[in-house]
C-alpha cells in the first residue's frame, strides 16, 4: 500500500482529507500534521477514537503522497519542493499552483510567487478535463470549490461552442466550510445566521481559474462575471450560471450534451428530473446542494429560458468534498493507478 501525509491536517479541508484517507483501502496513512501538535480528536470530534495523532510539520518523514491541505502559498511552495525532491507526489489544497500566467497570479493573489518553475508543471485538478495529464503528474493544482461547480457546470457548452463565451454569468452560494477554520466576523454564526454575505462581487479569485480553463475548452477567451455569496448552511456550493445560446437550443438537446460529456465521469450527475405536469413550484430539473453533501459527487440541473434566450446551468458540489478534498483523493487515485472511485 502506499503512504499518504498530509501536511495542515487541522482545518477543514485537512480534516475532511483525514477522514477520507483513514478508510480508503488502497493507502495508508503515514502521518498528519499541525503547527500545533496533539490529538486529532481535538480538532475534529467525529475522529474520536481513531488513534490519530496530529505531529509537528517538521517530524513528518518520507511517503508516496502527500496533501498540502490550503497552507499559505509561501508555506505549500517550500513544502511542495521539499516532497517532491524526495521523490513524493504533492496535492496541493490551496492556491498556490492554480493559474498559469505568472502575472496574473501575481496580481490577483498580491504577491511575488516564490515557486514559478512548479506551478509551470503543476496540473490542475479537474480529472472530467485532465484525467491523464493528472495520472502522470507530480504536482495537482486542486482546483477552487466556486471554480469546480462552474467549470463542471459549463464545460460541455463551450466544448461544443454553442454558447457566447464574452458573456457568461455565474452566481455562487456557499455554505461556511467554504470560509476555513480561521474565526473571521462573516465565518461568525451571529452574523452569518439569517442573513446573505456577499463578498468579492467583482474580480474573485476563482474567477480566472474559471476563464483559464473555459478559455482552453473553447478555443477563444472566456470571460466570466463571477460574484459569490455566503448563506447559511455549512457545507455546499451552488452556481447559478447564466450563459446565451448562439442558435435556440431545447433541453433535451442540451441534456443530451452533457450526458455524452460526462458519460466516462463517475461523479458528475447530469439531473434530468421531469418537471410534474401538476407542479406549481417547478422544482423538479433542478439540483439540490443538501444532495451532494458530504460527497465526491457534482449534480447539474439545466433549464431553457426560450422567451429571453438564455440558458441556466445550476451546478452543485460540497466544497470540501467534489470541490476540495475529496476530488483531491480522487486525483491521488489516478496518479497512482488504483480505481478512481476508491475511498469514495
């Protein structure tokens, strides 16, 4: 079996690694590691009696793979080229290693990158679009959670250019765990509960790992107006993307798309529900996030806006599972050649 670390276990995304790891039956888990060593249970309850001790970054010894679970980038770029000197494949959780163009990283994140010549070979982790490029890598970019939903949600249109790819729309909704660990006034329940949080509405991160990898499907620049808001529930993401067909297109045609797309991905669901012929709330082709909770799986509901032309694509997926961690393990599986559904 190989080993696995991973490296920042105590948040949310590390911690939904560890969870993953610990019953997935073709790793083992070598060791998981926190700035401040103890007790996994201490961090994450439902690990009680798991027997898992958290150890310091610096005890952490050689394995086949390791997780860098949403480290800063100055931290996941020096542990990046540490395991891989020592011949270790690395997922990175975090954005160090999403976007190609160095400029446009730097100006988006505000920094200097400290480790170019690795994003350079670094492949981002949609496995639905770089299933063998992922297999062979070294390095995973795992892809954002607003990213994922979005990119899933669109691929098959820009593929087959049957969209507008100057204007497309997208509107994320996510649950708290999409905020991290780290206390913040919005991650507050007291501001968080009953009420809507938006934030970043123009110019997001996720929005240039979304125009990167449109872009590349398409053939020609994407460009995306992006802008996302916190709600209330804990875990769960929810594009609304709203893009506009150059030719009048019908549901069953583009549902008829997306299953060919997606025909080879085990976990994307194309939501094909009827709508009732006596339903009064039409609610029926359309996903729902409390489905895909907990899971590695991505749902995407469609519906035709003929009177307006446009069309809506509703995409959901848990940003810690199908949009952080958990396609992350399912990346780890295909760079190692084990079934792509294992521990899933």
């Amino acid at each position: 079996m190989k080993s696995v670390g991973i490296a920042g276990a105590s948040g949310y995304m590390g911690g939904e690694a560890l969870r993953v790891l610990l019953r997935h039956p073709e790793v083992k888990l070598a060791w998981a590691s926190s700035r401040t060593p103890g007790p996994a249970e201490a961090v994450h309850p439902d690990l009680c009696g798991a027997s898992v001790e958290l150890i310091h970054p610096d005890d952490a010894t050689p394995c086949d793979v390791v997780f860098l679970a949403s480290l800063p980038t100055a931290v996941a770029a020096a542990a990046a080229r540490h395991w891989l000197a020592g011949d270790a494949r690395v997922i990175d959780l975090g954005a160090a290693f999403r976007l190609h163009d160095r400029a446009t990283w730097e100006r988006v994140y505000g920094e200097p990158h400290p480790a170019w010549d690795l994003a350079g070979e670094a492949v981002y982790g949609v496995p639905e679009l770089h299933r063998d490029e992922i297999a062979r890598a070294r390095l995973i970019a795992n892809p954002g959670c607003f990213s994922s939903a979005a990119i899933l949600g669109l691929a098959p249109l820009l593929r087959a250019g049957w969209i507008d790819p100057a204007h497309v729309v997208v509107d994320g909704l996510s649950g708290s765990a999409g905020m991290g660990a780290e206390p913040s006034r919005v991650a507050h329940h007291a501001e968080l509960g009953g009420n809507l949080i938006p934030y970043h509405a123009v110019a997001h991160r996720h929005t240039f790992e979304m125009e990167q990898e449109l872009s590349a499907l398409a053939g020609k620049p994407v460009r995306v107006c992006f802008t996302p808001v916190y709600v209330p529930i804990v875990r769960g993401i929810l594009d609304l993307c709203h893009v506009f067909p150059t030719a009048p297109r019908s549901r069953a045609e583009l549902l008829a798309l997306y299953r060919e797309f997606y025909a080879e991905a085990p976990f994307v669901h194309v939501w094909d529900q009827p709508v009732a012929s006596d339903s009064s709330w039409r609610h029926e082709p359309y996903p729902w996030v409390s489905a895909v909770a907990g899971t590695n799986q991505c749902q995407i509901g469609i519906d035709v806006d003929r009177e307006r032309g446009c069309i809506v694509i509703l995409s959901v997926l848990d940003s810690l599972g199908k949009g952080g961690a958990q396609v992350g393990v399912e990346n780890m599986n295909l760079m190692l050649g084990v079934p792509r559904q294992a521990g899933l």
